[in-house]
C-alpha cells in the first residue's frame, strides 16, 4: 500500500451525512447546540470567578448540578424508552432557552446574583439531562449498522466545532461588550436547535415500551452492571475525567499563574483543536475492532498529556499538549459511542444513553472540585499535573480488573451479533 493510499484512508467517513436526512439534522443541530453551550460554559465560571474569587466556589458549580445530574439522567433515559424521543428533544430545548435568558438578564445587572446562577445552573442541568439520552438514543435510527463508528466521528466533530468557536467567541465578548452577550447567543442557538429538531421525522418505538418509572430505571441498571464491556466503557472515562479535568482551573492559570487573561478563550479552545484534527484523520476508526484496548490506549494517553501540561512552563506549550489530550480524548470517545450504538438493543438504548451519559458527566463535576480544592490547598500547577497521574493509573487498574473489556472484539461479540441480527430482521441496515 502506498502512502497516498494510507493518507487516503486517514480521512473522515462521510457516508452517514450523504445517506441520511434526519442524520444531517440532527449533526446541525447538535453542532449549533454546542456552539451556544459553549459560550455559556466559558462565561459561566469566568464570572462566578470574578465575582467570589475562589477556585472552590467555580468547583462548587459541579456540585449543586451533581443531584439534578443523576436523577433526571436517570428519569431522562427511562422517559426516551417510553414517548416520541423527537418531541422531548424539542420541548427541553426551549426550556434551556428560557433558563439561559435568566442568566443574561442576570448578567446584565449592575450588581449580578451568585445565588441566583447556581439556582439556574442546577436547572439548566436537570433540563440538559432530560435531553441527552433522547439524543444519543436517535443517532443509530437515523444511519446504518455499519455506518455508526463513521457517524459518531461525524457527530463529535461537529460537536468539536462548537466546542472550538464557542469559547473562543465567549472570550472575545467578555473582554469586548460583557457577559451576557455570552448567554444572549446561547439562547439563539438553543433555539436554532429546537427548530431543526421539529424538521426531523417521527421515530415511533418498534416495540412495546416501559413507562417511565424506578422499575424501568432498574432493569436499565441491571443491563449495563450485567455486561462487563459496559462497565469498562463508564468506569474508563469516569477515571480519566474524575483525575484529570483540569478546565475548572483555566480561569485562575490565565490570571494568576501566566497573568494573560486574554488567552481564556484559547485555553478552553486547545483542546478542541487536537479532537477536530484527530477526528479530520478518524477515517483508520472503521478498521478497528478491538474497541476496549482502543478506548484504555487512548485514556491513558489522554492523562498523560495533562500531566504534561500541568509542567509546562509556558502557555503556549499547556496549550499544545492539551490540543494531543482533546485528540486522544476524542479518540476514547469515539470508541465508547461505537460499542453503546452497535450493541445496545433498541427497548433499552434510551436508559442505557442515561446512564452513558452518567459515565461521561459524573467524572468531570467531581473533577471540578477535586481540582478545585487541590489548587486552593496545593497549586494550580500542582492539581493539574497529579491528576493527569492519577488518571494514567487509574485507567491500567480499571484495564486489568475487567479483562473482558479489554478482549471485546466487535466481530464476535455476542451483543454486537445480536444487534446486526436485530436490524436486519426490522428492515433497517
């Protein structure tokens, strides 16, 4: 093979944006969604920051969402197996936009309320996990068996795209025109979203559906404590977000350690360069069937590139080493989607999405503190680098202690072969 052949087949797959309509739909609007998110997600801390002072008040954001987290997470999930998952995406989002109204109303006062953004960011958190199970939940009815490892690339690079204009726009406009223009402009793409949600088509259950209730809750907790391939999917990326998530801290390493304030918004932005570049070269994820080692791999390269971070002694090399941390990031990410979406039976895929999303939420809100109480007794430095340690070896244990994890080959697996079966018996590839 030559290697205009192997540069070829680096590139993204793009068959799942061709094939589909409601894929096409639902990636802009995830894309948009994003965008405004994070715009919001650098102002938010930013100001809490400004206003208190303390790294444990920023952290302490993560941990009034952590109950509204987990139970509507859970009561989100059981709801998608059971009423029209398209209509739930719908009426959440126009909830979050009139949340995040309150926000910028509140920002734009001469003398902003704390209190009243950690009453709002708790309710914007019930309200966002209501809604992602749906969305994770629709993405493989919406393309092909073989075409889900393509499409969750797909999915995270447009993601990744807002996650990169997002901030760098929220930096621009707290230093430019103030705060609550940030929360202004989620508020538009919330509802872009909404709308491009309505253009999708109906996906009706196939089968007999389970009301929302802790009965329905439980039999999703079952499956996915049952299945050892699971469990090593949520317990990797737990570890690796718990240890070392060091955005929480970005805020106090521009003003305190590097004092250049105006390089916030290329901080947040770093890391998302290195997932836009590793997802731009996702095509070789297709060729992959070893999804359990690919995910290990790829974490503990992630911890290790934070570590490094942490040491550097100039921003300019923080910011590169956690652009190779977004790409390894990315990379896990991609590979835990691809074993939820090809081997989780339809009935069960809105519960299990809530409990995914657990996995991949419950980690960075406890990291947050963690790293904001380790900055405030110890060092900014000191948090960040410890953690990325903390999650190399945390990653090798969670590796070693669920062997079929590490084993799991998407050819052979049982769940995999039963879920290709079940798509091929309900017409759909």
């Amino acid at each position: 093979m030559s290697w205009a052949d192997r540069l070829r087949g680096l590139r993204m797959d793009l068959s799942p944006w061709r094939a589909s309509r409601d894929y096409r739909l639902l990636l802009v609007a995830g894309t948009v969604f994003y965008f405004g998110a994070m715009v919001s997600y650098v102002a938010v801390p930013y100001q809490v920051y400004t206003l208190t002072g303390s790294n444990f008040a920023v952290g302490a954001i993560g941990l009034v969402e952590l109950v509204p987290l987990v139970v509507f997470g859970l009561y989100g999930g059981a709801l998608a197996d059971h009423v029209d998952r398209r209509r739930l995406l719908i009426g959440t989002g126009i909830a979050q936009a009139v949340l995040t109204t309150v926000l910028a109303l509140n920002a734009f006062r001469d003398e902003p309320s704390v209190v009243l953004i950690f009453v709002v960011a708790a309710l914007l958190t019930s309200t966002s996990a209501l809604q992602r199970p749906s969305r994770e939940a629709l993405l493989p009815r919406t393309v092909a068996h073989d075409q889900i490892p393509a499409a969750n690339a797909l999915a995270s690079f447009g993601i990744q795209i807002g996650l990169l204009a997002g901030p760098a726009l929220g930096g621009l406009l707290i230093a430019g025109v103030g705060i609550g223009w940030c929360f202004t402009i989620d508020v538009a793409g919330l509802l872009v979203a909404s709308l491009l949600y309505t253009m999708m088509r109906p996906y009706p259950h196939r089968t007999e559906t389970t009301p929302p209730s802790l009965r329905a809750i439980g039999e999703g907790v079952r499956y996915a404590f049952g299945r050892r391939d699971l469990l090593g999917t949520y317990f990797v990326d737990i570890a690796a977000m718990l240890m070392a998530m060091p955005t929480v801290l970005f805020p106090a390493l521009v003003e305190d350690v590097f004092e250049r304030p105006e390089l916030l918004g290329l901080l947040y932005t770093a890391g998302t360069v290195g997932s836009i570049v590793a997802t731009v070269l996702s095509g070789w994820t297709g060729r992959v069937h070893h999804h359990g080692r690919a995910i290990v791999i790829s974490a503990a390269a992630y911890g290790a590139c934070v570590a490094a971070a942490g040491a550097m002694p100039s921003i300019w090399l923080v910011m590169v080493f956690l652009a190779l941390a977004g790409a390894a990031d990315l990379v896990s990410g991609v590979f835990r989607a691809t074993v939820w979406s090809q081997t989780i039976p339809e009935s069960m895929r809105g519960r299990l999405a809530g409990i995914e999303m657990l996995s991949y939420s419950l980690g960075p809100y406890g990291g947050q503190v963690r790293a904001g109480v380790t900055a405030d007794l110890w060092s900014v430095r000191g948090a960040i680098s410890t953690g990325g340690l903390a999650c190399v070896a945390a990653v090798g244990v969670t590796a070693l202690w669920l062997r079929d994890f590490w084993t799991y080959d998407a050819r052979t697996d049982e769940h995999a072969v039963a879920e290709r079966e079940a798509r091929a018996l309900a017409g759909q590839p």
